[in-house]
C-alpha cells in the first residue's frame, strides 16, 4: 500500500487528523489494532474545551454533538462543606461541553467511513522503519518510511511520506525512535483514581470537584441518565475491596455537604482504577515521525485536558502538512514540535497545580492541609484568581489551523 500519510491509531486523534488532511486533498491511512465495536465503546474522558468544539463544528463534525451535549457555564469546588461555584462563562467568556471521548469517537469513524478511504480495524502495526530520513534526524528526503502490520491474517506495508504516531505511549510508533533521541520527563502523583459508571441521573447540572479529609471525589456525568464519579485512592488498589456498598457509602462521605444535598445512586455498569501521571517526551518529531495526543504526552486528568490536548497537536499537525504540501516549505514541520509543546507544558502545569491542590497527601501533612484549603478559600474569594482558573480549565484558544 501507499499514501501520503500513514496514522498509527484510530482514537480521536489519528481520526481527526485524517479528516483535517482530507478536507486538503491529503490522503491517508489509518491503522487501528482494535476492533471498530472496541474502539466505540472504550469509555474516555468525557469533557470538551470550547476549542475543541468550535473546531469540530466548522469542519461539520459536530451534527450530534451539538444535539446531544451538555453545556456547562460553571463548575463547583467543594470544601469546608460547602459548595463554591466558579462561573466559567462569566469569567472566560466560554464554556464546555460534555460529551462522551467514546460518542466522539463514533462520529470521527462515521465520517471516516464517508470519505471512503481507508480505515482499517483489527490492523496491528508491528513496526515503523526508515523515518530517519537521509540526514539521519529531521529531514524529509530519503527513502519513504513504512509501517509494517498484519491484517487479515496477513503480513503487510504501508509506505508514505510521512508517519503520525496517535497510537499511545505504548505503541510501536515511539518504540520507533532510536534512545537518546528524545528526553522522557515523567512525575507519578502518589495516588490514583477509582472511577465507576452509574445508572443514575447526575446529582447536579454541573461538575463538582470536592476536596476531603478522606480524600477526592469527582461528581461528573456522561448523559442525563447516566453519572461518572471518581474517588481518590492509593496507587495499586485492588477493586476487590470496593464492593458496590463501600464506593457509595464513600463518595457520600465525600460528597457531603453541611446543606441539603441528596446523591444519587443505581447500579454500577464499569469500574476501574487508574493511576495518576504526567509524561511528556521531547521532541514530539524524529525525522518524518510526528507523534500526537499520549503517544508524546500524558496529564493527571483532574483538569479535563487529554482528550483536548491530542486534538491541539493534530491540528497544529494537518497546517504543517497542509503547508507542506502546497508549497514544499517544512517550515512548519520543522515548527512543529515546538508549537505543540508550548501548549502541553501550560496545560501539564494547570494539571499538576489543580491535582496538587485538590488531592490528600498520603502521609496527612497537616501543613500541606492547610496549604491546599488556604489555595481553594483565595480561589472562591479572588476574581483575579478565579479568572485565571476559569481561562485555564475552559481551554486556551485553539492554535489557528489555517486549513479549515
């Protein structure tokens, strides 16, 4: 097989990349391991910055999006047993959206689909070679890289011009990239999240973030019928020892607060723990390699920000190819790398900052205690301070495509 580009990953970000490139004429093909019905149901994060969506709906992909969303203006912070609300709208001028990662997923391969090119699932890519190109590094002369996989039961190739890696940090895309040439940094948060879906209406119109002495909870939600909710707990916690009953006796706990409040609860359809980590290598290119979404970086998600993150680097990604493609320049390509990783390293602060301040540390430092109730009072109390946080968590503006 050949194409122009080949895409490793068929998540929200190897599918919005193929269709930006295609709106240009810029042919792909993506290669997904997992099955279509796989990929459709893996549930994801669940919240969409006012970038993301904006973006989605001038390239005409957001048809049932915008019929099916919720729009939050706000959010909550609860503490002291008290809930505060930070009015995102006002403060940011925007707001976001809540719409299930895998529910965007089905609309990006359904559009795929409509394009008529090639998207091939249960299609495991085993390796990609000769990206280096000629000069050994950054160039884009040379022999054309290939991705090697196995499809059907057969062995095959995919020649192209150039390779995007949106297959996760575990991928064969960054097991391309020689050692040495590229710097890891990494942070493990000495916690970790157990998160349940549950077929109940959400307790509130908008999410609530609770710090607690017990540690965090997480009241999200997924539709209006049904809720996600996380509980902070210790990196390598067995879900044996959270039976149905426990989960919700402690996210009441959590929860609780000093006035009327009511959580509700039904059954339980998916539960698992995840533990908390930010990662990013740079750069985010080796030679005709460009990797996008987890594949070059991961964030805690207390602030919401993996999903958006991805569709950032890919269209960064599809203006420096489009770019390319018209004109021969690699300036943007050469620009790349760098472009993504101002925005990546802003948004692994926020993250960091947000899990810092909401989570207990599990040693119960009570200096750290009163550091972190001190950080939440000032934020409820300051505009400044709130203004910031709102900015942040609505998502910076969205680099400018130029392709669209």
């Amino acid at each position: 097989m050949r194409t122009q580009v080949g895409i490793v990953g068929a998540g929200p970000a190897g599918l919005l990349l193929a269709h930006l490139l295609h709106r240009h004429g810029i042919d792909s093909v993506v290669l997904e391991r997992r099955s279509r019905d796989y990929v459709e149901r893996r549930i994801r994060a669940g919240v969409l910055e006012h970038g993301t969506v904006d973006l989605l709906t001038r390239i005409g992909l957001a048809d049932r999006l915008l019929r099916e969303r919720m729009v939050h203006r706000g959010l909550e912070l609860l503490f002291d047993g008290a809930g505060h609300r930070i009015d995102l709208a006002g403060l940011a001028g925007r707001s976001i959206t809540v719409y299930g990662q895998h529910e965007l997923v089905k609309d990006l391969i359904a559009a795929r689909l409509d394009t008529g090119r090639p998207l091939l699932f249960e299609a495991e890519a085993t390796a990609v070679e000769d990206v280096a190109g000629s000069d050994g590094a950054a160039g884009t002369a040379g022999t054309a890289p290939v991705i090697r996989f196995r499809h059907e039961g057969r062995n095959r190739e995919l020649r192209c011009d150039l390779v995007a890696g949106c297959d996760g940090a575990h991928g064969v895309s960054r097991a391309a990239i020689p050692a040495g040439a590229v710097t890891s940094y990494d942070h493990d948060y000495p916690y970790a999240w157990l998160g349940v879906l549950a077929e109940a209406p959400p307790s509130s119109d908008e999410l609530i973030y609770a710090y607690h002495d017990r540690g965090f909870a997480l009241h999200s939600m997924r539709t209006p019928a049904i809720t996600r909710l996380y509980l902070q707990v210790p990196p390598g916690e067995s879900l044996d020892g959270w039976p149905d009953e426990r989960i919700w006796a402690e996210l009441r706990r959590r929860l609780a607060r000093t006035e009327g409040w009511i959580l509700r609860d039904g059954p339980l359809v998916e539960r698992g723990i995840t533990a908390l980590r930010s990662h990013v290598i740079e750069p985010m290119r080796y030679g005709r390699l460009f990797l996008a979404g987890d594949a070059a970086h991961i964030v805690p998600a207390t602030g919401a920000k993996g999903l958006n993150l991805a569709v950032a680097d890919v269209t960064v990604l599809a203006a420096a190819v489009a770019h390319w493609h018209a004109t021969g320049s690699v300036k943007l390509l050469d620009a790349y790398s760098a472009t993504c990783l101002a925005r990546v390293w802003r948004v692994q602060h926020f993250s960091w900052w947000m899990t810092s301040m909401l989570h207990r540390s599990p040693d119960r430092d009570p200096f750290m205690q009163r550091l972190q109730l001190s950080q939440l009072r000032y934020l409820v109390s300051s505009t400044p301070a709130a203004a910031s946080f709102a900015e942040n968590y609505v998502g910076l503006p969205l680099p400018d495509p130029g392709i669209l």
